[in-house]
C-alpha cells in the first residue's frame, strides 16, 4: 500500500462558471469566507472538492462500463444497462438506508473492493453501511491576493489579482424563436392560429402582449464567471492504495483529460481547463495525443484486471437490485 499526495496548477482556458446562488436574472458564483492575513473576512469563489470528486467518479465508471460493454452496442443497437441501484450507487455512491439486515459484510466489503478498484478508490453505500474511499479531492483555490497566503509559495508567482479582477457578469439572452417567421413555420398551423388570435385579442384589450405564452420564452440573464486565465491551486491525496488502485486512478485522470471541463455551460463555451501536476502528468487539451501524456505503462495494469475479472465485476453489478 502506498500513498500519493498531488498538487498542481489549473489553468482556465475559458471563463469558469460555478454558481452558487442565484438571484433574480443574476447567477453568482459559489462563494466561500476566508480569512484574510490582517483578520478580516472575505468571500471568495472556489471550485468545490465535491464537484470535482463528482467529475471524476463519472468519468471513471463511465469508462469501466464501457470497458465491460454496458451501454449501446454500435454494431447490434443492442443495450445493456444498469439497475437504479447499480447506477446510483457507480455514478452518486449509493443512498443509505435505515432498513435493518440490507447492508454488507466486511468480507463482501472486501470483495467489492478488489474486483472493483473504483469502488475502493470512491467509496459508496450500500444499504446502511458506508464504504469510505480513498481519494481526497481538494478545493480549487483561485490563486490571488486574497488566497496567496494559502497556497504553496511555488505556485503564487509575482502577478497576483485580486479574486475580483477576474471576476465578470456575462450577458446571455434567450431568445423567444416563435417570433422568428423562418422558425414558426415549424409550427402547426391550428397552434400558430391560436397564438395569433391570442395575439389579437389582446390587442383588442389593450393588454401587453409581453405576457403571451411565446414572448415569454425570451429573456436576458447574467452569469458571474471566473475570467479566461485565472490560475488555481488543486491537489489530490490517494491514502494507502494498491499499484492497481493507483493504475486505476490515473485512467480516471486520462478520462478526464479527453473532456477537461468543469462548472456549468460547458456547452456554451465555459469551463474548459489545463492541469498539471508536478511529478507526475499533464492533463492539457491543447496537446497533441488528445489531453494527457502518461508514461505507456500506466493504466496498463488496470485495462487487463477488467479483461481478466469482467465476469466477476458484472456479477457484483447485476447483482444489485
């Protein structure tokens, strides 16, 4: 058993989104108090350690399933899925339970752990006994003024910010498409008859047509985002881990360096990161070989235990009902 401790710096390639509350048309990013060097109190956006253990736990599973051909067969069309409690329990690490006698033993603990090290790794419950994992996400620390004093002095730099430097409200605006004459003809005319005659009496009425069911749909809003540039702060601790478990951990890694986007509107651009860890590899979408550069041997070991014990890790996960 060995244990790893990670740290890096995060890089934004494009604003992050990470709302904690909203407010109106306005969504502000999650923010948390820190205490400042001279006392005070300031409230600062960090990227949760719960968002990311998240992030990484699905794309873990989502490989491993893949891996044993769950999912939709490309050539036949043919699905395979997942039970509910199978997939809450991969995917958000179970629901507890009070019911009496639905748990596990420590030796059926044992063999969830080693037929399937992401369970090990992650942790989950099952039933009304909690299996804890082995991984600690931390928090994404945006390196600035008011966090310098938090983070390892390696990673500070002399280019300090102020967090609110790099914040910014983005504009977004939903449009109301049925106004859109290209785009109603899509319409069926009797429901296109009904808006306009809608439309017409409350004309007649003198009534704001702002209030009809199409115009509705259209709206601006604000988003609070870290800007493109901003620096963070990550690491990561693997305590007392298998070479297996540490095998699997960096397919996860590489998984997540294929899609390396976190928060919120990724599909409208936001999100996007680079990663990389000292000592150890680079998770960057601007490199060549897809995101990240791992030495070949890696996730070697992994790739052939799910060959190997496939039947046995389906049997666990069929087995959940």
């Amino acid at each position: 058993m060995k244990n790893y401790v990670f740290e890096g710096e995060v890089l934004a390639l494009t604003s992050i989104s990470h709302i904690g509350e909203t407010h109106g048309i306005n969504s502000m990013l999650r923010r948390e108090k820190i205490i400042q060097r001279d006392g005070s109190v300031e409230e600062v956006p960090v990227i949760s350690g719960n968002a990311m253990r998240g992030i990484l736990r699905d794309r873990g599973m989502l490989h491993m399933l893949k891996a044993l051909g769950y999912g939709v067969n490309e050539e036949t069309g043919e699905i395979r899925g997942l039970s509910l409690p199978a997939f809450y329990f991969l995917f958000s690490g179970g629901i507890l339970s009070k019911q009496s006698g639905k748990g596990i033993d420590v030796d059926e603990a044992r063999r969830w752990r080693k037929v399937i090290p992401l369970v090990s790794i992650f942790g989950g419950a099952m039933g009304n006994q909690i299996m804890p994992g082995k991984v600690k996400i931390g928090k994404m620390l945006p390196i600035c003024e008011e966090t310098s004093h938090l983070v390892p002095a390696q990673y500070v730099g002399d280019d300090l910010h102020s967090i609110w430097d790099v914040t910014q409200q983005e504009p977004y605006t939903r449009r109301d498409d049925e106004k859109n004459d290209h785009l109603r003809q899509l319409i069926e005319p009797e429901v296109r008859g009904l808006l306009d005659f809608a439309k017409a009496e409350k004309r007649a009425k003198g009534d704001e047509i702002a209030g009809e069911t199409g115009q509705s749909q259209q709206m601006r809003y604000y988003v609070e985002t870290l800007a493109a540039g901003t620096r963070f702060y990550w690491d990561i601790v693997l305590d007392d881990v298998t070479d297996l478990e540490f095998d699997a951990f960096c397919i996860v890694l590489a998984e997540f360096g294929r899609f390396p986007y976190i928060g919120g509107k990724s599909g409208v651009g936001h999100g996007k990161i680079a990663v990389k860890f000292d000592h150890w590899h680079e998770i960057n979408p601007r490199l060549s070989q897809g995101g990240a550069e791992l030495d070949t041997s890696l996730g070697t070991r992994y790739m052939e235990h799910l060959r190997e014990n496939g039947d046995d890790i389906r049997e666990l996960i069929n087995g959940l009902k």
